[in-house]
C-alpha cells in the first residue's frame, strides 16, 4: 500500500496554505485527503466550495458513516470531530480536545489507529499546541510527519510545537507542499509498528496516571500521560488537554466562578441595602456594614478581573 491517507490540521493563518496547496495536487491524487481547520462553532462554512473551485480535487462536508473514496478532499463540518476507521468517516459531536471540536489531533490520532503507516501527517498554520500529541501517535505507527517551516506561518505556535516534540520527516516551505505530498502518496508505505505506551495514553485507551486536577469541562478525575515526557491530560468522559490547553480552560473556568462571585456580593448588597430602609437601630447598622463589605469585595474582585493579570496564562505574563 502507498501513503493513502493525508490528514491536514491548522487554525490561524492556515486557510490561504490549504488554498494553494490543493490548488496544485494532481487530479488523479491516489489518496484521500482529510482536513480539520479550527474555526469558531455555530456558523457555517464554505471551505469545501472554497478548496473546490482552488483545485482538481472536489471537496465535501462528509456525512457520518460516509464511505473513503480516494481523490476526494474530506473537510471537518463546523462544531463536529472528522474521526477515521477503516473504510469510514464519523462525524461526531464528542468532548472536545483541547478546547476544540473539529480537533486536529482527533483526526490525527483516529486516522494513525485506522490507518498505521499509510498515514501523512500535515500541520500548517495556527496558534496554540494542537496537532503535537496527534502526530506524535502518527509517527509512532510508523506514519510520515510533514510541517510547514514556522518561519513562514503566520501564526508558527502549531508546527514549532510540533517540531519540538516530533521527529517529523519534513519541514518545508507551503510552496515545496504539493509536490511533496504528490511524491509521498506515490510512494509505498512502510510496516505499521506497534504505539508506545505514552501514545496509547495520549490516545486514550490505556490510562495514565491519576492526576490532582480535575476537569475544567466537566469536573472528571484527570489522569496524565507519563510526567515529564509529555504533558498530556485527559478526563473519562473524554476532554482532553495539552498543559498550555488544561491553563487556558483553566483561566475561562476561574473567570467565569469569579464573575458568578460578583454578582451574587453584589445582589447580596443590594438586598442589605434594601433591608436597612425597613429597620432601625442595630439591625440597620448591622445590614449597613454587610452593604459596605460586599460592595467592596464585589468591587475589588471587579477590578482584579478588569486588569486580566489574575486570569493570564504564566507564559503570556512573562513575554
């Protein structure tokens, strides 16, 4: 078997990659093309009409249980995971993976289970880590790992995380893509090796070790890949995290508990206020100081939330 199966993630800045590079793969590409580009949910896309009229290669939203045809270019539907079994295509609404659904590394690791060596792994374009643990389980089965040069991305997070962790096969410049995925796919696969433990925890079916944080999504136990070489976390119902990815959620979730504290000191307050205008004496006084006090937690936490530091990610402040 050759390399039939190309899966390409990115995010920011990754669209005009993706344009050009379909708009010069051969019409008669013996592979399958999947593609998951993070884009906010609850709005249509018209990416698959966009490849379509760039390239040879006709582009689709594919249905769950949709049959792999080669030649053809599959694109993740908003707000749904394009996941792989042999033969197949699933789109699900699952847990989201690092904050995302379309996930890059869901497609990634989905297609390395189904497909073993036959996969190519592309990451172009995007901010944040996610296309790492992915193609970490891609290359592991004995996949061909394939980035774009960050110094050429307009948003280089994704492959330089990427290349740090990876041992990718090629890091190229988006105009040396087509041509090089057009040699890959021709060229015959190599034998699928057998994942790693730390990939299978990656992945999900073996747990890792129980970790104290719980899930920022859903509250779930944590468990961890193996400490210190990868830091991956992933909870029972699904939700998974890369450590810059468990720090954001972690940021959304405490500023929104926060807000959730300033209203309710500052209703607490407007409810003392009220009371002191029906009592007199001690009773007065006492709701009075119980005003004062909670509109100054109220305000403080107001402020503290207004600044934005109490919420920044660590490396976002030191940078």
């Amino acid at each position: 078997m050759n390399h039939d199966i190309v899966a390409i993630g990115a995010s920011a800045g990754g669209i005009e990659v993706l344009r050009d590079v379909v708009a010069n793969l051969p019409a008669d590409l013996a592979a399958s093309v999947f593609v998951v580009v993070h884009l906010p949910s609850g709005h249509a896309s018209v990416l698959p009409e966009l490849l379509s009229r760039r390239g040879a290669l006709p582009a689709i939203h594919p249905v769950h249980d949709e049959r792999i045809e080669p030649g053809k270019i599959y694109v993740a539907p908003p707000d749904n995971h394009l996941q792989l079994r042999p033969g197949l295509i699933e789109v699900v609404r699952g847990p989201k993976d690092n904050g995302h659904r379309p996930a890059v590394d869901v497609l990634f690791r989905t297609a390395a289970a189904a497909y073993g060596a036959r996969v190519i792994g592309v990451v172009l374009s995007g901010y944040q880590d996610c296309g790492t643990a992915g193609m970490m389980s891609i290359k592991a089965r004995g996949g061909v790992g394939v980035v774009q040069d960050p110094a050429t991305a307009i948003a280089p997070d994704m492959p330089r995380h990427v290349i740090e962790r990876v041992a990718v096969d090629h890091v190229v410049h988006p105009l040396e893509l087509p041509a090089l995925l057009t040699r890959l796919v021709a060229a015959p696969a190599g034998p699928t090796a057998e994942p790693t433990p730390l990939v299978r925890q990656l992945e999900g079916s073996e747990l890792g070790h129980r970790a104290d944080i719980v899930c920022p999504v859903c509250e779930g136990v944590l468990t961890e890949t193996q400490p210190g070489v990868f830091q991956h976390f992933r909870c029972h119902v699904g939700h998974a995290f890369t450590l810059d990815g468990l720090l954001r959620e972690q940021s959304e979730e405490l500023e929104r508990v926060l807000w959730a504290a300033v209203r309710a000191l500052e209703e607490s307050a407007a409810l003392a206020h009220r009371l002191t205008q029906h009592e007199t004496g001690e009773l007065r006084a006492r709701f009075a100081e119980k005003e004062r006090t909670h509109r100054q937690q109220a305000d403080y936490l107001r402020q503290l939330l207004l600044r934005g530091r109490l919420l920044t990610p660590v490396d976002a402040q030191a940078s």
